[in-house]
C-alpha cells in the first residue's frame, strides 16, 4: 500500500506553496535543492511547514486542491494546528540541513 501527502512549503518572508506527493522527504529534498524548475525554485520556497498523509490518493489530490482554494489566513491557522511556531519540519532530515533562518 502506497502513502501519500499533501504538504505546505513557505520561504523565509512567508510565501507558500501546497503540493502533493508519494515520497515526501525526496520531495521536499527537491524543493530545498531547488532541483525542479518552477514556482519553488524561483522564490526559494524551501521550508516544510505541514504535511498530512493518506493512503487514498484521489483523497490526498482533492486535499492538495481544497488547501490550495484557501484564503491565505485559513493556510496559515491549518499549518498552525500542526506547527504553531511554523519551523521547517525538516529542518534535520538532511545530512546539510539548511542555516535556521
């Protein structure tokens, strides 16, 4: 059975970004070494801030559809529920995780 997650990137002056993906951590590896071309790599979008999982992957791409219709407010008061503070969660996956902001 596959595992798959909706997650929220954001940048250090607050940008996000919502995607979906079945490998989280090689995802969220390729945002921070900006190694797909797009919206993350243009404005270094590289902080993991939430992420849910699901092993329904029409529920997690109608999820990823549902935050990304959000108000920018209701965005942050749903990362907020998991991660008050708004730190990268995966600030210590990576053998050179990125300087604290």
């Amino acid at each position: 059975m596959s595992e798959y997650y909706v997650y929220i990137m954001a940048n250090k002056s607050g940008t996000l970004y919502t995607g979906v993906t079945n490998n989280l951590e090689r995802r969220v590896y390729e945002h921070k070494n900006k190694l797909i071309d797009g919206f993350t790599k243009k404005y270094n979008v590289n902080q993991l801030v939430y992420f849910d999982s699901t092993d329904d992957v029409t529920a997690a791409i109608a999820r990823e559809k549902q935050i990304k219709g959000m108000l920018r407010s209701r965005k942050i008061e749903l990362i907020k529920t998991i991660n008050p503070k708004m730190i990268d969660l995966s600030a210590e996956w990576y053998d050179n995780p990125p300087p604290p902001p």
